[in-house]
C-alpha cells in the first residue's frame, strides 16, 4: 500500500520530541506476555506472575550531554549512575537489589578515573543494600555509563503513575529546584563552586526510598513518579498515565533558603528552575485528602519535609499554576526535552 500522505516518516525527533518518540515506540512494540504487569511508561518494569514482583529499571548518562569532566569528578558521577536509578525504584515503592553496569570509555581514561568511580559506586551500593552483577565494558571517544537495577515489590503494594484520581492531593518532597540551580553554578564556576549545598544536590541526590517503601506499602498514597525531568514534566507524565488533570499553587512548592537566595541570579523568575529544572530525584504523589494527617506524621518520623502542592481536577481542566495573586495560569513549555530546544 502506498503510504498515506498524513505519514510521520519525514519527521524528526525536533518536533515530536523524547516523549513522542517513547509514545511512538510504545505503540510499535505491543507486548500480550501475561507476566509483564507494567512495559514502557512508568518509572520502572514490572514482571512476575506470584505476590513477589521483579521491578526493572535502566538509565543513560552521556559525557558533555549529562555531565562535563570539568564540574564532576569521578567519584561523584559512580554515585550518582547508581542514584538516579535507585530514584526510580522508589517511585515504585521497591525494594533495590542487584545491578549490572555497561561503560564506553575512552582508551586513555586514567585507571585513578575509573577506581574512583567505582568507589563511589560501591559506596552508594553498600549504603542501599545492592550488589553488583555484571555489566559490559566497550571504548568510546566520550564516557557513557548505562546501569541496569533490578529490585523487588510485592504485587499489590506498588505505586504506578497510573493511580491518581480525581480529588486527590498532589504531595512532593523534600525542596524542589536546588539541583538544576547547582549546575547552573557549577557551569559557571566549575566542580569546587559553592555554595555546597545546591551543588551537592546536583551531585549526590538522595533517592527516597524508605518514603516511597513506606507509601506503598500502607497504601497511602494512589499514585507516583519520581522528578528527574522537572516538576512541571513529571507532573504531567503522571497526570497523562492516569487521565486526569492538576492544579498546583506555586507559592507552595517547596524551596530551600539557598534556592531562595541565589535563583536572583540565575533568573528573574523564582520558580522558573522549581517548575522546569531537572534532576531533584525527589517523589511526587498523589493521595486522598483522608490520608493528609498519616502523611505529615510520615514526613515528621522520617525526617523529609512533605510538601501538599496541587489538588487531582478532572482531566479536561488540563493542568494550570495559581500565582500568588489567584490568578491561573496553563504552562507554555514543560521542561527539558532532549529532542525540543526551546
Ligand atoms: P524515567 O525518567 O523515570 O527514567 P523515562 O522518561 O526515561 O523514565 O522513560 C519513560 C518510560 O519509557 C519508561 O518506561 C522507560 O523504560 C521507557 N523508555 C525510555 N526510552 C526507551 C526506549 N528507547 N525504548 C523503549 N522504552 C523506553
Ligand atoms: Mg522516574
């Protein structure tokens, strides 16, 4: 058959986009394996047939495309291969346990680089309890490090991006922005730029698992997503997974005293990096209003501030910030996309 003028063929990633192309790829590759609980589309694959459930997660950093040899150094960037995975794993509500790691490497990477890197690594394995089980090792002319982490989950007791329903809160943790303001800084500045408290955001995330664990597992909250793209992103991913929509107050999204304090200087916006600024690595949630007080004792015993943002509207309300003055308003540009630049 002739291809029909409406064909996408002679489009190209700039304008449909990372997500348009997963869209894409989800609907290219249909799965019918009654195992597969959850394929493309959450933070992580699920799989298994018994109350015990496989979760299964993988994420890329590329050199000069997520990081720059001049503002990380080796032992950082092993902890954080292995953080940004853990996140997804908590945005499940999972329990992390065994990962395999594939690098392409430059041949003249020192071997101090790569042993550095490996001790970061392990340290964050240790501290989370997972082991190492293989992976694959290639050069290449930049590093690129790819790490696959398997945890488990009890069947029941996991929290997709699928769950939120109309009438909801809409929570997020910890403070919202820091990260992408402290590689702001250390572009600028380099890798001993401070102030150390956004920077180390930047560097060393910390992935919420016991929250996400905790979430799960007393089936407080409907549904989740960790924040790895930015606020505004994320908060649609999950809205799209579980048809509806979200209103969120901006002058309740949490921001820390340094965020406050230096985003003068970045932008004239103060939320512009809370809303679009990637890599937090914090949980966004979704629970009924009933379970508000359970959620602010969880945040006190554990230490993490908990932040109510946003109420779940019905989807055909779209999703719309509320300034300070009442006024609403609906986002023209999510977030970082790798494909769309501007
Ligand atoms: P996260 O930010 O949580 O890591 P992503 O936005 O990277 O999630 O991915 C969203 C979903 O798309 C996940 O289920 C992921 O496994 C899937 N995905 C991403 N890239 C590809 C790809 N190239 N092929 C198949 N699935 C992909
Ligand atoms: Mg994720």
């Amino acid at each position: 058959m002739p291809h029909a003028i409406f064909s996408e063929d002679w489009m190209d990633l700039r304008e449909i986009g990372e997500f348009g192309l997963i869209n894409r790829i989800r609907k290219w590759t249909p799965t019918s394996d009654p195992a597969l609980l959850k394929g493309i589309g959450d933070d992580v694959a699920v799989i298994g047939t018994g109350a015990k459930v496989w979760l299964v997660t993988t994420d890329l950093l590329i050199e000069d495309i997520h990081f720059k040899l001049t503002w990380t150094d080796a032992f950082h960037l092993g902890q954080k291969a292995l953080f940004v995975n853990l996140s997804d794993i908590a945005a499940m509500g999972g329990v992390p346990k065994y990962f395999l790691i594939s690098l392409g490497v430059p041949e003249n990477l020192s071997l101090s680089f790569l042993s550095s890197f490996y001790r970061g690594l392990k340290g964050v394995a240790k501290r989370f309890g997972v082991d190492l089980i293989g992976g694959d090792t290639s050069v290449s002319r930049k590093i690129i490090i790819n790490i696959c982490l398997m945890g488990e989950g009890k069947r029941g007791s996991l929290l997709f991006r699928s769950g939120a329903r109309v009438g909801d809160d809409l929570f997020v943790s910890g403070t919202l922005g820091d990260a992408a303001l402290g590689l702001r800084i250390l572009q600028k500045n380099g890798l001993h730029a401070k102030p150390i408290g956004l920077t180390r955001k930047h560097h060393s995330p910390s992935p919420r698992i016991q929250l996400g664990q905790t979430l799960a597992r007393h089936h407080w909250a409907t549904a989740m997503i960790d924040v790895s793209d930015g606020l505004l992103i994320d908060t649609n991913h999950l809205l799209e997974e579980s048809g509806v929509g979200a209103r969120i107050w901006e002058n309740r999204i949490p921001l820390s005293k340094l965020y406050q304090k230096w985003i003068h200087s970045f932008s004239k916006s103060p939320y512009q990096f809370a809303l679009s600024g990637g890599e937090d690595y914090e949980l966004l949630f979704t629970a009924p209003p009933e379970m508000r007080k359970r959620i602010l004792h969880l945040a006190l015993s554990l230490k993490i501030p908990i932040t109510q943002i946003g109420k779940i509207v019905p989807r055909k309300e779209g999703l719309h910030l509320i300034r300070k003055d009442g006024k609403e308003y609906s986002p023209s540009r999510l977030g970082f996309d790798h494909f769309k630049k501007g």
